[in-house]
C-alpha cells in the first residue's frame, strides 16, 4: 500500500465538535504529506480545547497486538479515576472480551491505514458499570507507511436504561455489545 487512504468523514452520532477537528487535521496532514500523519506533525492546537480532553493516543505495536496508552485526555482521566497514560491495555484489561475486541479494532486500523469510527458498549474495567464508547481511530505513522500510532478521540456515555435488566448478575458477564464500526 503506497497511496495514502483518502479523506474520512464523520458518521452521523459523533458530537462535531469533539469529532471533527481531529478528522479534518487527518484530511489536511494526509493531503499535504501524501502519506499518514506522524506523531511529530500533531500539536495540541490543531484539535483545539473542545477535543483535547477526549483525546487518547496510542502507541500501536505488532499490527494492533501490543497497544499502549501514550496520552490520555483529562475527560477519561477523570471519568476513570486514573491516568493510564504509560500503561500497557494488557495490564489494564483481562484476555478476552473487551480487550480482545480492541485488539481487533487496531489491527483492522493497521491493515487497512483507514480511520475508523466504532460504538459500542461495555463494562467500566474498573467498576463494572455499563458505558457506551463513542471511539475515532485515526492512524498514524512515524515513517507514513507502517501504523505505529492512533490518534484516537473518544467520548463516553451512559447507555439507554433497560431498566431490571441492568441489574441481572447475568448481564455484567456479557463482554461487548457493538452498535457500529466502519471505516470512513
């Protein structure tokens, strides 16, 4: 894969203001590179402060196998209670369920150098509570060619009330609901 993919557009369910500064500095460095954008081609002002918060990037080893939280934005700092910035995602999360399906998100990302845009549902690693992910998954890489790198921007919701299902002891088992995934 030499040619650089072509430009992505937001899906309908991303909040444009959080979503769309990160996509359109992807389009214009894409654009003016020719290839996909380095970590050193992003400053914090290209996204500006409506994003920044939600801002996760991430260190993308081995095809989307090894995947390392590099940044974290203040917006899950505090929502989890803890900065994960430096901290390997199997260190965080067990085999199986939601890593296992991150996993997957980055390695479709890797092949195709494609952002990608993904909802989904799935428990808080840490307290087990129900959470929907808003998740833009932009690649990057150091040599233009080879994913090393996600500039991700990610929002997090409460999921609808399903009311005294929400409360089966069943129900926490479940690993992942997926609402959507594409690559724009």
């Amino acid at each position: 894969m030499t040619e650089p993919p072509g430009p992505a557009r937001l899906p309908e369910g991303g909040d444009p203001a959080i979503f769309t500064p990160a996509v359109d500095w992807w389009n214009a460095t894409v654009a003016a590179r020719g290839r996909l954008p380095a970590r050193a081609d992003l400053r914090p002002e290209d996204l500006g402060g409506r994003t920044l918060p939600h801002v996760l990037l991430v260190d993308v080893g081995d095809a989307g196998k090894r995947l390392r939280f590099r940044v974290m934005g203040s917006a899950h700092v505090a929502f989890n209670q803890v900065d994960l910035s430096g901290r390997d995602f199997d260190t965080i999360y067990p085999e199986g369920g939601t890593l296992d399906y991150v996993r997957g998100l980055y390695r479709d990302m890797c092949a195709t150098r494609r952002p990608l845009w993904s909802v989904n549902e799935v428990r808080h690693f840490r307290t087990g509570m129900p959470i929907v992910l808003r998740r833009l998954m932009l690649p990057m890489a150091a040599d233009g060619m080879v994913v090393d790198m996600s500039l991700g921007v990610q929002t997090i919701h409460r999921p609808p009330d399903r009311g005294v299902d929400a409360l089966n002891p069943w129900h926490v088992a479940r690993s992942i609901i997926e609402h959507d995934r594409r690559f724009l």
